[in-house]
C-alpha cells in the first residue's frame, strides 16, 4: 500500500530546491491567470499542496500568488475551493484583511472558506465575530437563500464553541434555542426532493408528496428525527440530522446548571413538569390510532409555555423517547442497525443531560430507561449501549430511588468477563469508572469487589489500557483488598495466559489436543486443573488470596511465557506494583504491612518464569521493603523470625540476590533496640549467628553449579550488617574479627573460587578491613555504622550550630559593599 | 467534534526510525486551542503551524505503536491485498483506540480511534463527549471511501497527489469535524455529491 513511489514523492517535495520552487509559483500564477482552469492547474495546485504539507516548517508563498488563491475561494468549481482553502491553511497569512473581506460576504462563504476562517483565526474575537455572522446568516427566511447553502454553520458553529463557548452571545443562544426547537420537533414529515419528480406535463397538484418511512419500511406516524428515511430530503429535515448531531454538546455547553440563570425557579419547573406528566396520563389512548402516533408527541401542546431553553429541553426530551421507540424496529440495512445503536447512546446520554439540568424530569424519563435496560440487558452485543445507561443510573438512580444492583452486576461482573478482548468496550467501561469514582464509591461501593474481574482487561491488552489502570489503582487498593490485589498482580501474565486458553479452547476443537504448542490447552481443559484456572479467572474478591498449588500453575503455564500477550502484561506488572505500593503505604495499618512483607518474600521465588520478570519484580519487592521498613523500623523486629528463615537460606544468595541483598541490609539496619524495644540481645545474637553462617558457607566454596558468584554487594552487605549487629551487642565482636582474618588470609592467595573478579576482591577485603578497623573502638562504630536519624537528616538553617555561621556568612555578604 | 483525521503509515519505513510513522494525510478542525489558550506567550503563525504538525506526528506515532502491538499480541499475518480487495481487506483490519491523556498533546484528554488497514492506518481523534460508536462507524465509511477512491491498495501515490477528493470527502462527511448520524438515505444523497464533485 505504502510504496516507494510515494517516499520518493515526500522526499522530492521536501527537497525541492528554493529557485525551482520560484520558477513554480510563478508558472501556477500564470496558470491562475487564464480565464479557463484546467486539468493542469489542478494538478500544480495539487503539488503545490504536498510541498508546502510536506515540511514541519511553514513556507511564504509570494503575494500575488496568494492573492489568486484567495480568489479561488469563491471560484463556483468545488475543487478549486477545496484546493485553495487547503494551500491557504498550509501558509502563514498574509495579513488578516483578505480574510475578513471574505468573511464580509456570508451569504458567499461556502464550507471550505469558512474551514479556513476557523483554522486561521488568530483570537477570540475573530471567532465572536464569525460566529455573529453565521448565526445572523441562520436568521434570515428560508426562500430568501439557495437549499444548502448554510447547511456548514451548525457545524462551524459548534468546532468554535467546543473550545470558546463565549464566542455565542446570550441574544445568539437564545435564537439558536428557538432554531433548534424547530428544526428537531417541527421539521417536514414529507418526502422532500424525490417528490417532485412528476413528469414535464404534469402538474404539481397531481403529485401528492409522500411522508416520510421508518427504518423497517412502515409509514412515519410522528415529527421527522434521524431514523426517518425518504427519497430526498427538505432543508429543515438536513437541520434536524445537524442538529441533533451538535444537540448533546449544546445541552452541555450553554444548558449545565452552573451556566446561565433560568427564568424560571426550582418550584414552578416542577409544578409545570408535573402537569405536563398528568396532561399524559389522562391522554385517552383510544381516541387515537395508538400503533402510528407515538404517545411523546401527544404532551408537546402545553410545552409552548416555556422559555427558549426550557423548551428545548422539553423537545430534547420528546425527540430521544421517540428514537429509543425508533430503535425498537428491525432496520431494513445493516448500517441502519449500527445507526440504532449509536442514536440510543446518544439518546440516552442526552436524557442523562437534560435530567441533570431539570431533575424533576427523571420520573417521566426513568420508565423509557428501565424498558431499555431490560430489553438489551440480556443482548451483549449492545454492551456498549448499556454503559451510558449505567451512567444514567448512577446520576439518577438514588432520586427515582430505583435499585440498580442487577445493572451493576452486569457492567462489572458480566462485561469484563465476557467482553475482555474487545477494546472499545474495555476503553469506555473503563473511562466510566475513571470519570466516577466518587459517585461509585458513593452509589455502588461494592464495585470494588469486581476487581479481578476488571483486571482481565488489563491482563489481555496491557498496553491499551495500562494508563487507565494507573490511575485507576490507587482508588482500588483498601485494606481489605491490598493483599488479594498484590497476589493477583503478581500473577496477572498468567491471567493473561488463561484469558488466551479460554478463548482458544472456545474456537479449537477438542481432538486438536495433542498438536505442539498447546499444552497448557490440554491443562485448561484437564478437570484436575480447573480449579486453578477457575481461580484466576475468578470474578469477585473474597473467595481467597490466593491457591496453594500457586507452583503447579505456573509450570503449567510455562509455555505461556513467550506469548506476545503475557509478555506484554508482565513487562506491566513492575510499573503497577510501584503504584500499589505507594497507595498502600498510606492505607495501611503495621499488621498489613506486616503481612505485605510476607507475601513479598513468600512471593519473590513464586513467580511465571517469563525472562527478566522476576528480576524486574525482585527490584520492586527491594524498593518497597527498604521503604516499609525506613516508614515502620519496628516491623523489622516484628517479622524477625520469617525474614531470619529467608536470610538464612543460602539457596536464596543466588536464585533472589537482590531480595536477599535487601533483607540482610534491613535486618542490619532496624533490629535494634532503637528501633523497637522489644529487640532483646538474644535476638540479635541469633541474627548474627545466621548471617554469620551464610556468609561463612558462600565465602568458603564455589557457588553451587548452574550459578554465578554472589555479587560483592552481597558479601559486603553481609559483612556490614555483621559489623552493626556487632556494634550493638559487644560480645559479638571477636567474632567478627575473626572472620575478617580469615577473609584477609583466604584473599593473600590472590583468588578464590566464590569471586570472580580481583578487582572486586580487593574492595570486598578492603570493606572488611575498613570495618574491622572501626570496630576495634566499639563505643564510635554504633554511631558511624547506624548513625541516628538527626544526625542523617539536614538542618541547616534549623540547627542552632550549623545556623550561625550561615547567618553571619550572609549578613556580611550584605554588608559589604564589594 | 473530531479534533484530526489522519492516515499515516503503521509499517517500518525505510527513512525513519522503528517508531516513527509518515504522515501520509491530515486534517485538523476547528480554531487551534493555542489561540484560545491563557498562555502569555503568542505564538506567531508560523510557530503554530509547527505545533500542529508536531501534536499530528504525536498521535500517529501513539498510534503506530499501538497497532504493532496489536498485531503482535494476536498474531495475525498480514496478507498481501491487490486492488479489488477493498471490503475483505477492510473487513480484516485490526482496529482500536487509544487514550491520550489531557496535554499530551491536546489540552483536553482524547480518545483515539484507528483502523490498521495493511500499511497504513486510518486515525480519529475524538473528544470527550463525543459517540464513539458513531465515530466507529464513521472511521470505517471514510476509510472504505479512501480505499476505493484513491485506489490505495495498489502502488500508486493517489492519496498525496489527490488529496482534495479527502478533503471533499471530509466537507460532506465529518463536516468541520462534525459526526453526523446519518441513516443510510442521507448518506447515499451525501455520497452522490462527493461522486459528483470528484468527477468534475
């Protein structure tokens, strides 16, 4: 698709050299100049166009040439206006007083001039200007202008107030309410254009114009609105499609209920709307051919009442009941099926507006809501539909003090389990709950439950959804929920491993079991195996925070771990677990994080061997388990005995260097009797003892086969978190001089088997001088080795001893003169 | 209201890096939210013409990266499409969206709809409380009118040498980056004028 050709055509137009690039302009001018614009014109405009768009960097055309441009605009050939308008917006402006000549003949402003207009306006007042005069070209008589010609405004109009919604005045907003009312309730309900295609003899009387159809071919019974078909169409019918395609931008922009002041107060819109609800009910159905008038329109008499923007909520309001009924009919054409689809969602998100504005309207609204919920409930293919339903419940529900569990259930138990793999859903489902979470919380505080089931969409595109999860997660994470969260993010590319199987055991049949590659197909569909699957892809918290058989699973799955999907996820995984633990920090009582720390060392051998997963996750688990333990010292001497086991467990120096590294560092740093009182001397004897043995063993042989050497960051971690504990309990010192002998001696040899590198060598023996040199005077090396925190934490100007010179350093500065 | 249509390159070209995408065709609407921005600093024409080309690269290279991940993630294999092709290529194309967060680069946060059709991908850039369903549909209409009128899936060079006929195509319709609920009857009259109009 993508050829060469059009590389090498980029590459020209890019590279084009300045004086071929003149002796072009002046060719396209003469060109301009001719009374007939051809074929050839065309094209050079064409090339001039892919110049200038071509570079970052803007080019100048020449004036005269921009002046003919500027001609163009008005030229009656389409292309020659679309040509111009495209090159115009490509090039700086010249000044702005050929523009605003343009903009002084409306009634000659076509579509692509006012393109222009709008993308080259330098300020706000340009735009108010423009936009007075196309609401005042809106004003004048429909005879008085050709059909179609204005059909461009509404949408000018509203590219202008999406980022200005000043630029409309409240005379303007007002005329725009009255327009829009017409246009939506009040539009022809006959066939427009193809009616009159009587014969050259006959006469216009003879032809009676047809009414306009529904989608599934039945005669129209009620006003035109977007789902009316004809053979062509009246201008006023174009208005109400424009119209109501900018209607719910509108609503928001000029009609929230912080903008404007209503003239009317709280008490009579609902006095009023209450009549109108009753002139409803007594309606007497019978009187009236009820299968062709849609019961809507039966109430639009005593709507006349109303102020411009009251009424046009109303006829907001009629106008989508009557498209949800539209949207009950079988559309004749697939496209018109789609169309349905999108005119509920529109439809009922423009409801959810108007009752925001009025909320005595939820009571007529509800009924229409609730019967289409209960049609599509069952249907997920209108998922997507049901989302602003969701959203209509969620601002309304608690006035019409209607239960919305059974809609909860489906957003957040039924959609992400079912509809994971598709990513419009998961990017709205998701902007749902980002948008709303205080309502949520408020509302339907049980959400939270669902969370394994939202991670699925997490687990099965990553990448797409990623950003949301962040800001997502920390609104997830409570007390109850942070261990079962950190467990299931840990195994979260295994979820998107299952997520995998589970569609594919639904697509291949079952006798293709024994063909490569599908092994972990063969255990999903073991029954032995599928409550491990069945966990994972469990819906609800609370049912555990995780299996026992965690190391099953993940052999299991071990051919998962090349799978693009699960790569993706666990290249994920790190960047959440930062996020969680930040959250969890600040929600967390010391039992909590006292259990994380377990998880974490339970955790960091436990893991879906993906490459570089576990490093990446064992540099989260270090970060955050110095963070806990700098937050919460005591938890060190809390959670002695299980970080002990883990630091005695010589196997873990090589398969979790860094974590191991990490945990000896803490236990050196924090078991101590200033960290916790209830850290006895006994203790830290047994913790000497077991570091003392570790270190012992990795310095006395080669590391086990299949291993590299430790890092000297551990040996020397070892050795200094030796050298505190020593500090702190005396007695313990000789023994640490006598390993240091020992290390000196063993080192005088030149190498040894568990250290690779002589460099390294000698900083480690160098280390181990350093601390034995420091140990020799017991009372000093408590104070070097783990210096009390405000020795640690700069003062500056807040300590009296270091303030003073500070102070009489500047007052000189001030007082001299040099 | 779309903010940008765009179509631009979701394969490695020769002449860019792996990430980069070729901008192949764009189109901005409405007012640039410089101009309306409480920024001290003016920026001169030329300066804000650079910042737009510089938020369009902005999201086809979100978007490139996007579509090669999808691709990767569900293992398609592209097939090779020659002309005529046109519906089963469009049938098969991946497609997504993709939230770019609110600076970066529009001021307000986007959600960015795109169809990876082969080489090249087909890109909305919708707003907040804008139909994403309509914008689907949309995004597909458009691109099956790129496709057929431009004669894309052959090699030629038609959608940068004639670019008007998107650009009329886009008068009609996404007009001014309107999305318009068109039911099949309004459409057929739309399609008619821009065949009209392409024509001439």
């Amino acid at each position: 698709m993508y050829s060469l050709g059009s590389e090498s055509l980029i590459k020209q137009a890019r590279e084009i050299q300045e004086t071929e690039l003149q002796k072009f302009y002046s060719r396209l001018v003469k060109l301009l100049q001719l009374k007939e614009l051809g074929h050839e014109t065309v094209d050079s405009l064409q090339r001039l166009h892919l110049i200038l768009s071509a570079n970052k960097y803007a080019r100048t055309l020449p004036s005269d040439l921009q002046q003919r441009l500027l001609l163009l605009l008005s030229s009656p050939s389409e292309q020659l206006q679309v040509l111009s308008s495209a090159l115009l917006r490509e090039t700086p402006p010249s000044s702005g007083e050929e523009l605003n000549n343009i903009q002084e003949n409306v009634s000659q402003l076509n579509t692509h001039a006012a393109a222009l207009l709008v993308s080259q306006a330098r300020s706000r007042t340009d735009l108010n200007n423009l936009c007075a005069q196309l609401v005042h070209g809106l004003e004048g008589r429909p005879s008085d202008r050709p059909t179609r010609s204005l059909m461009f405004t509404l949408p000018v109009l509203n590219s202008i107030l999406r980022l200005s919604r000043e630029s409309l005045t409240e005379e303007h907003v007002t005329i725009l309410n009255k327009k829009f009312v017409d246009w939506l309730r009040y539009a022809s309900i006959l066939q427009g254009g193809g009616a009159s295609l009587g014969g050259f003899f006959t006469g216009p009387r003879s032809r009676q114009p047809l009414p306009t159809a529904e989608l599934d071919g039945s005669v129209s019974g009620d006003f035109f609105t977007v789902l009316c078909v004809g053979q062509g169409f009246t201008e006023d019918q174009w208005m109400n499609v424009y119209s109501f395609s900018m209607l719910r931008h509108w609503l928001l922009t000029y009609h929230s209920v912080s903008s404007g002041n209503s003239t009317m107060d709280a008490a009579n819109r609902l006095q009023l709307s209450l009549s109108l609800s009753h002139s409803f009910s007594n309606d007497d159905q019978s009187e009236v051919d009820g299968s062709v008038v849609s019961m809507v329109s039966a109430t639009s008499s005593s709507s006349r009442l109303l102020p411009p923007k009251e009424r046009l909520r109303e006829k907001a309001f009629q106008y989508c009941q009557r498209l949800i009924e539209q949207c009950d009919r079988k559309a004749q054409k697939k496209s018109d099926t789609e169309l349905q689809k999108a005119c509920m969602v529109e439809a009922v998100c423009i409801l959810d507006c108007v009752c925001v504005e009025d909320p005595s309207m939820v009571f007529r609204t509800f009924p229409s809501i609730k019967a289409l919920f209960s049609r599509l409930s069952s249907d997920l293919s209108y998922a997507r539909v049901l989302l602003p339903i969701a959203q209509f419940y969620l601002n309304h529900g608690e006035m019409a003090a209607v239960d919305c569990e059974c809609v909860w259930k489906l957003v957040f138990a039924h959609f992400p389990a079912e509809l994971f793999n598709d990513p419009f859903l998961a990017h709205e489902l998701l902007r749902f709950l980002r948008q709303n979470l205080d309502g949520l919380r408020l509302r339907a505080p049980e959400f939270i439950r669902f969370l394994p089931n939202l991670l699925k969409f997490l687990a099965w595109d990553s990448s797409a959804v990623v950003d949301d999860f962040v800001d997502l997660l920390p609104s997830l994470v409570t007390e109850g929920t942070a261990v079962e969260i950190l467990h299931t993010l840990l195994d979260l590319p295994c979820l998107s491993a299952t997520l995998v199987l589970q569609l594919r055991s639904v697509s291949l049949p079952i006798s293709e079991s024994s063909s490569r590659g599908l092994l972990p197909l063969d255990a999903f569909r073991n029954p032995a195996f599928r409550g491990l699957f069945l966990f994972l892809l469990r819906v609800e918290t609370g049912s555990g925070h995780t299996i026992d058989r965690l190391s099953t699973l993940h052999d299991l799955l071990a051919e998962a771990a090349d799978w693009p999907r699960v790569v993706r996820c666990a290249q994920v995984v790190p960047v959440l677990l930062h996020i969680y633990f930040n959250t969890v920090v600040t929600v967390g009582q010391e039992k909590l994080l006292a259990h994380l720390i377990l998880v974490m060392l339970e955790r960091s051998g436990l893991l879906l061997a993906i490459p570089t997963y576990s490093r990446e996750i064992h540099r989260v688990f270090s970060c955050h388990l110095l963070r806990l333990c700098k937050l919460r010292p005591s938890l060190v001497v809390d959670q002695s005995h299980e970080l002990l086991e883990f630091a005695g467990t010589t196997a873990n120096v090589y398969s979790k260097e860094e974590v191991y590294t990490h945990v000896v560092w803490v236990l050196g740093e924090y078991l101590s009797a200033a960290s916790d009182s209830r850290c006895s001397v006994a203790l830290i004897t047994s913790c000497f003892e077991t570091l003392e043995a570790v270190l012992f063993e990795i310095t006395s042989s080669a590391p086990p086969p299949g291993t590299v050497c430790p890092a000297p960051k551990v040996i020397t971690t070892l050795m200094s978190a030796l050298a505190k504990l020593a500090s702190r309990s005396h007695d313990l010192i000789p023994r640490v001089s006598l390993f240091f002998s020992k290390l000196r001696t063993a080192a005088r040899n030149g190498s040894v088997a568990w250290c690779a590198d002589e460099d390294d060598l000698v900083a480690i023996v160098t280390r181990g001088e350093e601390l034995w040199f420091l140990l020799k005077a017991p009372g000093v090396a408590q104070s070097v080795l783990t210096p009390p925190p405000h020795v640690l934490t700069p003062r500056w100007h807040r300590d009296t001893n270091l303030a003073m010179p500070l102070q009489l350093r500047v007052l000189t500065r001030l007082t001299h003169s040099q | 209201m779309v903010r940008c249509f765009l179509i631009h390159t979701v394969c490695p070209v020769g002449a860019l890096s792996a990430g980069e995408s070729r901008v192949l065709y764009s189109r901005l609407f409405g007012p640039d939210e410089v101009v309306l921005s409480k920024q001290q600093r003016e920026f001169t024409p030329e300066e804000r013409r650079l910042l737009q080309k510089e938020k369009v690269s902005v999201v086809a290279r979100r978007v490139r990266s996007a579509v090669s991940l999808s691709r990767e993630a569900s293992g398609r294999q592209l097939v090779d499409a020659v002309p005529g092709d046109e519906a089963l290529v469009l049938l098969d194309a991946d497609s997504g969206v993709v939230r770019l967060r609110a600076g970066d680069p529009f001021s307000e946060e986007m959600s960015v709809l795109w169809l990876g059709v082969q080489s090249l991908g087909f890109t909305l850039a919708c707003e907040p409380h804008d139909n994403l369903l309509l914008a689907e549909d949309i995004l597909r209409n458009l691109t099956r009118h790129c496709l057929d009128n431009l004669h894309m899936l052959g090699q030629g060079s038609e959608v940068l040498l004639k670019s008007s006929r998107i650009d009329v195509l886009l008068s009609r319709l996404l007009p001014h980056g309107q999305l318009l609920f068109l039911n099949h009857r309004f459409a057929q009259s739309l399609e008619k004028e821009v065949a009209s109009s392409m024509a001439k």
